[in-house]
C-alpha cells in the first residue's frame, strides 16, 4: 500500500470539532460499554479545550429517543414495556458526560437517529458559518460516528477523523470501522489526538488523505497493523 501521507492544514476560521454522543451509558450499561472509553473522553476533552481556545466552534450531539413522544422507526429495538433498548428518554445515563459536556453556548443537537445529520437544522447551520472542514470524534464508531461521517461528506464538507478519538464496543469493531470510513473519506483525512491538536494550534501535519478508490484491502490478520498505520 502506498504512503497516502501528506501536508495537512486546516482554516481554523472555517473548521468546526464535532463531538458524537459522549454519553455516560456508554461507560455504565454494561450492555453498551465503549472499549477505552476513559481515553476517548480525555482525548476529548483535550480536543475540546484546544478549539476553544482557537476560537474554533465545539459542537455536539447527543443520541436520546423518546419512545413516548417520537415515531420510532418499524424495527428500532425496544424492551418489553415498549421503551427503547439504548437511549431512552428519561434514562440518566443519556446525559453527557461532564468531563466533555457542552459549556454555556456551545450547539448541542438531540437526535433520534444515528447520523447528527438527521438534524435537517444541522447542515443548514454549519453552511451559514461557513464550516468546510468537521474534525469528528465520538462513538460508536461504526454507529453514529460514521453515519455523520458519511452524510457530511456527501454534502461536501471535509472531516478530519480523530480515530483516537472515537471507539466502539472492541477494538476490532472500531479499526475495522476507522479503515471502511477511510476508505471512502473523500476529501478528508485520518489523524490522531497529537495531530489534531497541532492543527488545532495553527500547524501543519502530514495526514494520512485517501487517494483512489479503496486503497485499504485489509486483512483479518494485518487489519490492526493497517489501522495503526495511518
């Protein structure tokens, strides 16, 4: 595989951090535990402290479905009493995790679907601050975080993905998830904590920018080795 590395630098003037449901359940319902989710949080939270100071918009969303009040979809998965299976209204473990929660100002967008952009508000607000580039953490990874992914970038905004920044239930789930959305990143980048802090800063990094049409043909064996290198 080629060394897809090269110069990154982002307008900070046009770059929004996107932070995808850093929620409590996921370090307390033993059902939707993120693996590493501790370091998720502290990279985060390390993330969220640089583009404050950058003066660089902190933005969140927060996965919550009402199963009294919304329409949920035919085959959304709920317990016997009928309430949602994750995410429940009402369920205090919905709550952003203080240590990244969203400070006084900063956008908060409850959804009911994966994708932050299930917001229809959404886009329509980053086109009006002339947001071109996202850089994106959060979980789970191969959930909420690539749904976003996904439908930002066919709406043609650039993410940069902090895939130290984001897990998922195993750490198999979450490479795999990274190298698919790598894949198809087109426009964007992958990059690290220490990388985006360095943008964050005003530097320049050398990202891993995806070229061609899916140049990670992985592996079962060398898919952790693939991961890390990028």
């Amino acid at each position: 595989m080629p060394d897809m590395h090269k110069p990154l630098a982002l307008d900070l003037s046009r770059t929004a951090l996107l932070c995808i449901d850093l929620q409590e359940e996921h370090r307390r319902d033993s059902r939707y535990l993120v693996e590493g989710f501790g370091q998720v949080l502290a990279n985060v939270a390390r993330l969220q402290q640089a583009a404050r100071d950058a003066g660089v918009p902190v933005l969140h969303s927060a996965y919550i479905v009402d199963s009294a009040g919304d329409a949920m979809r035919p085959l959304h998965p709920v317990m016997a009493d009928g309430r949602s299976a994750f995410s429940n209204a009402g369920d205090p473990w919905t709550a952003l995790c203080s240590e990244v929660a969203p400070l006084d100002g900063e956008d908060l967008r409850i959804k009911a679907n994966a994708s932050t952009f299930s917001r229809t508000d959404f886009a329509p607000f980053l086109r009006e601050r002339g947001i071109e580039w996202l850089i994106v953490v959060g979980v789970w990874t191969e959930a909420c975080v690539a749904a976003s992914v996904k439908d930002a970038v066919d709406l043609g905004l650039r993410v940069a993905l902090v895939k130290d920044a984001c897990g998922s239930g195993s750490a198999a789930i979450h490479e795999t998830a990274i190298l698919n959305l790598a894949n198809r990143l087109y426009g964007g980048a992958v990059i690290d904590t220490r990388q985006a802090l360095n943008l964050l800063a005003g530097g320049e990094v050398a990202a891993w920018q995806i070229e061609g049409s899916v140049p990670l043909r992985y592996t079962f064996e060398n898919a952790s080795q693939t991961y890390n290198s990028l």
